[in-house]
C-alpha cells in the first residue's frame, strides 16, 4: 500500500504521482511518502522494521531551488521542480530496494561510506549505497517523467 501526504505543499498530481510510484517501487512492504518542510535535506528514507514500513520524507521547500552556473540558488519553475521531485522519489526508493534486498549487510561500513576517501561527508556522499542511488535515478528520470505526464488526469 502507498499512502502520500501533504502532496498539496507542491506542483504534482496525487494520482499521476501515486501511479509513478507504483510502477517504480520494487518494494515488498507498504510505503509512506511525506511532503515535510521541517527535513533539512532533499529527501530521506527510512524503514520502520517494526511496522514493515517504508518512509520516505521529501521536502518541498529544497526540492524547488535549483543552482544557476555560478552556484547561486534559483527558484524552479513548476517543470523543473517536478523533475527534482521525481528524481528525489527515484533515489529514495532505490534507498528502499536496497534495504530489503541487502537486508543487515545494507548498514555495513564498506557500503555506507567509500573507505579511499577520509572526509567523513564526502565518504558518506561517494558511498556505493549514494553512487547506486544516483545511478538508478539517473537511468530513469526522463522515462518516470514521461510516466508520470501519461498520467495526468
């Protein structure tokens, strides 16, 4: 089951978008998707073993702001944002597979963090956990995108 939340707080369509998860998730247990301000980050997953529940928080407000040539942050128009927002769904639900499918070994050291680099932020982000993430985003943004248009109501 998927279940999303304050969906409102940005430029997608609940039902196109609930669609696009769907098809993208290769996840055995229930999903929740949250649209939350208060994240100081693009988005995070996190299961709840527990309750066998995949969380995935995004947040509206980084998801809007994009980066001009020079570094300096810029507003997104509503295209662009959706795409950021896609692509951020794709990563965490990517985080999502590999938890389930790694199980116990997802948490060990030589997978979080890229042991040939030493600052700690920088081993985390170059991590093979973050580059198989970025990959599979990677891969299929233009077609979850196209997907997700397909589905408008």
């Amino acid at each position: 089951m998927i279940t999303i939340r304050h969906i409102d707080r940005t430029c997608l369509n609940h039902n196109a978008f609930i669609s696009m998860v769907k098809s993208y998730s290769k996840l055995d247990h229930d999903i929740l998707i949250v649209f939350d301000d208060r994240i100081s980050c693009m988005g995070m997953h996190i299961y709840e073993h527990t309750k066998k529940l995949h969380t995935i928080r995004l947040s509206p407000k980084h998801n809007k702001y994009g980066r001009n040539e020079l570094g300096e942050p810029v507003r997104l128009d509503a295209e662009a944002e959706k795409h950021n927002l896609i692509s951020t769904v794709l990563h965490e639900l990517h985080h999502g597979t590999q938890r389930e499918k790694l199980k116990q070994s997802f948490f060990r050291k030589d997978y979080l963090f890229s042991k040939s680099i030493k600052n700690p932020d920088l081993a985390e982000h170059y991590s093979k956990s973050e580059l198989e993430a970025r990959r599979y985003e990677c891969e299929n943004i233009l077609k979850a995108v196209e997907f997700y248009d397909k589905h408008l109501v």
